[in-house]
C-alpha cells in the first residue's frame, strides 16, 4: 500500500436522492422554489424532464449551478405520456404524484427499470382508490388514470425498496385527507429520514409514532430555496480510494448535519483501520498504511455503499462480510451476484447468500468488469483498480453518467496514477 500522506479535496457532484425529491417537492409546492448546485446527471435530467412532462416549469441557469421550480401546488392535469429512462426514483416518485391530480398518466423506462418491481407502489395506490395498472403485456411500467386521492390509512411493505414509501409521503399533502401509513419491514430507512426532513423543509405536517405509523397531514407545502449536499454514496468512492491509497481525501459541505445516511460509510471505513474525522463543515478519511477485515458489518441501511466496501475487501488481511443486503438483488442489476462474479472474475473467493457476500482476501488478478449498465459497480471496482494498477478495466465505462458523469476524471485528479478503466486508454 502507498502510504503517502497528502490532503486532497474531492468535488462531488450533488446528492441525487436529495436533488430529485427536493425538484418533486418543489414541484407540489405554489410559487418558485430554487434548488441550487444540484446534481446534474442523466437520473436527475430524465427526473427533471419528467417533470416537465407534467406541465412543471423548471429553468436552468447557463451552467445549472440552479434550478428554479415554478410548482403546481396541486396535482398535474391532462394527462401524460412519461419516460423514466433508468431511474427507479422517477418510477416510483412520480406516479402518487400523478395520482393526486386528474387524467391518465403512462409512465415507461428502459428494460432495466421494466426489470424491477413496481407491484407495492401500484397496490398502495390501489389501496387509496386510484385506477393502476402494470399488468404484463401493458406497453408501459405503470399506467394511472388520475382522479385525486382521498388520503386515509394503508399499509405497505416496504422491504423491496424504500422508494415507494418516500412517493407516497411526499404525495401526501396533495391528498384531500391526512395520509396513515403503517410501514412493514421497512430497508434503507435513513432515505425516509431524509424523506421526511426534506418535506418539512418544504412546509409539511408530518408526525411519526412509536408503532411504526408515519402520518401527514394537509398542510400545503410551500417554496423553498435549498442547497443540495455532496452525494454521500458517491463520495464512498474517493474515501475507499484515500483508505487502501493511504492518502487524506475530504469532502466539504457533507458534514455531521448530513441528510444523508449514506455517510455511515466513513464508519465502515474506520473499522478496517481508517483514520475518520467527521465535522460540521466536511468529513475526512485518511489511509493508515493497514486495511483490516475479520469482521462482518449489516449494511442493509447503506446498501448503495455495498459495493464499495465489497470491492476493496480483497485488500483486507482477513476476510470480511457484509449481510443484510437482500434488497440489493433488486436495483439496477442484481448486485449481490454481480459483485461477487465480478470478484471471482479477478481471482477472488467470493461466498454469496440470499442476503449476505463474504469477500476473502487475494491478488487481483487481470480481469474485464461486467457493469450491467450499473454506476455503481463500475465507480466501485475502479477504486479497486487504483489500489491494483493495471488489472481492472470495465466493460461499460460511461455508465457512471448515470450518477457521475466526472467521476473518471475527477479519480485522475485525485490520484495521478488513477488509469482510465478501459484497455490502452488513460484519463484526460
């Protein structure tokens, strides 16, 4: 391992869970609402122009260092045709919304978002009196035939994904009564968090109980101007980097007062021998020169930084496992196998379960990565490449875009040695 000690500032682009619930919110809300240094990439523009298909204003400034949201301050109207392209965040935020509005709503996506359930969200809306259909042979994800929704108490499971809880939530005060949810085997539960905090920036009444009821009110929301933060599962990348590198990498503005639970990472990182400091302003990890494993680590409430952990494991002098992660089989690719082909691909042993990876320390052999169209799975064995010069190269390096479109780019700065994952070709 290096173990050079030299601080460096990572510019990570926005959180995209925060930029695409503030734009939905945004949306819901009279008035104009401003969203400064959002994320910019293909999730959030296909979010952006999905909304724009439901009759929401939203402008750019030249450089999209903001958006202003000019809201509806109810549900759309007329109808749409909408393309959701690979974000399961449009799939799956926008269609309650819709339904608190009036007429029929298509929405669609790529083969990749067809592939992943939908069925708790449309049987939820079900449950509120909206007309759904995502039965098979519809040309379309989920089909909404709009008449506003009454509100009132449902239950839903969400231990597939907490997304379709966070599109019923923020939905909610377009509703014509308060909104009970009971929430069943609730994962990722610090999205909700951010969920709720992010509603209340925006004015909702929103009140939780000890049974595991979340209610929200009426209350109208109203505009906001709101900075987004870092992206914490993307800064993942660069604080693994700084760990098995031995360098120091801060990210400003993604602190202690974080949204984001994906920043518990850092906390992952501290127990394989990382130095973290976490302040109000930035958090920073610096390399030690050792990265430990022989310990096993729940992750399923930061499961988008999985792979990352998972990826930089066969460095570790023990191995390591990672459990709680069944939801993770049902994102953009199933991610448990993938990552664990991808490992043994390189020469690594890798043990799978329903819901749980064991990585054993190795040798990174020469290996070609299969991202399945993933960002994730190509940032995070990137970072392996770094640390095992010369033997990773991926076979869909531009899937990053989805999420991060520098993201190569800003690795080479960062880490001079850092080579472009693609055989014969270096970062610019």
């Amino acid at each position: 391992m290096i173990t050079e000690r030299v601080g460096l500032t990572a510019r990570i682009p926005g959180s995209k869970s925060c930029t695409n619930r503030a734009l939905l919110l945004a949306a819901a809300a009279p008035g104009t609402s401003r969203v400064r240094a959002p994320l910019v990439s293909d999730d959030t523009l296909t979010f952006r122009d999905a909304l724009t298909a439901l009759g929401v204003r939203v402008a750019a400034t030249p450089a999209d260092e903001c958006w202003e949201i000019t809201g509806l301050g109810r549900g759309p109207a007329g109808g749409a045709r909408v393309w959701c392209a690979d974000a399961g965040t449009a799939a799956r935020f926008l269609p309650p919304f819709a339904a608190t509005g009036e007429g029929e709503y298509v929405f669609d996506g790529s083969g990749q978002l067809r592939a992943r359930p939908l069925w708790p969200l449309a049987d939820a809306l079900a449950g509120l009196g909206a007309e759904v259909r995502t039965a098979a042979g519809e040309d379309a994800l989920i089909r909404v035939t709009a008449r506003g929704l009454d509100g009132g108490e449902i239950g839903l499971d969400s231990s597939l994904s907490s997304q379709y809880l966070s599109g019923l939530l923020m939905a909610a005060p377009l509703m014509r009564g308060p909104l009970v949810v009971k929430v069943h085997r609730l994962v990722s539960r610090p999205y909700i968090d951010m969920t709720l905090g992010l509603m209340r920036r925006f004015g909702a009444d929103v009140t939780e109980g000890p049974d595991g009821r979340i209610e929200v009110g009426t209350r109208p929301y109203v505009p906001a101007d709101l900075v987004v933060e870092p992206d914490a599962s993307t800064a993942s990348y660069v604080f693994a980097a700084a760990a098995v590198t031995g360098r120091t990498v801060t990210v400003p503005g993604l602190g202690a007062g974080s949204l984001q639970g994906d920043l518990g990472f850092v906390d992952v990182l501290r127990r394989t021998g990382a130095d973290v400091r976490i302040g109000d302003s930035g958090t920073s990890v610096t390399g030690t020169g050792r990265f430990r494993g022989g310990f096993s680590v729940d992750m399923g409430e930061i499961s988008d930084t999985f792979m990352t952990l998972a990826a930089v494991a066969p460095l570790a002098d023990a191995p390591i496992t990672i459990t709680g992660i069944a939801h993770a089989r049902l994102k953009e690719s199933d991610r448990i196998s993938a990552v664990a082909g991808n490992l043994r691909a390189c020469g690594i042993r890798a043990e799978e379960g329903p819901d749980w990876l064991t990585v054993h320390p190795g040798v990174p052999l020469p290996a070609r990565i299969a991202c399945h169209r993933d960002h994730r799975i190509a940032m995070a064995f990137s970072v392996l490449g770094l640390a095992a010069p010369g033997t990773i190269t991926l076979d869909d390096p531009g899937c990053v875009g989805k999420t991060f479109p520098g993201f190569h780019n800003e690795m080479r700065r960062l880490f001079p040695a850092y080579e472009l994952p693609v055989p014969g070709v270096r970062a610019h």
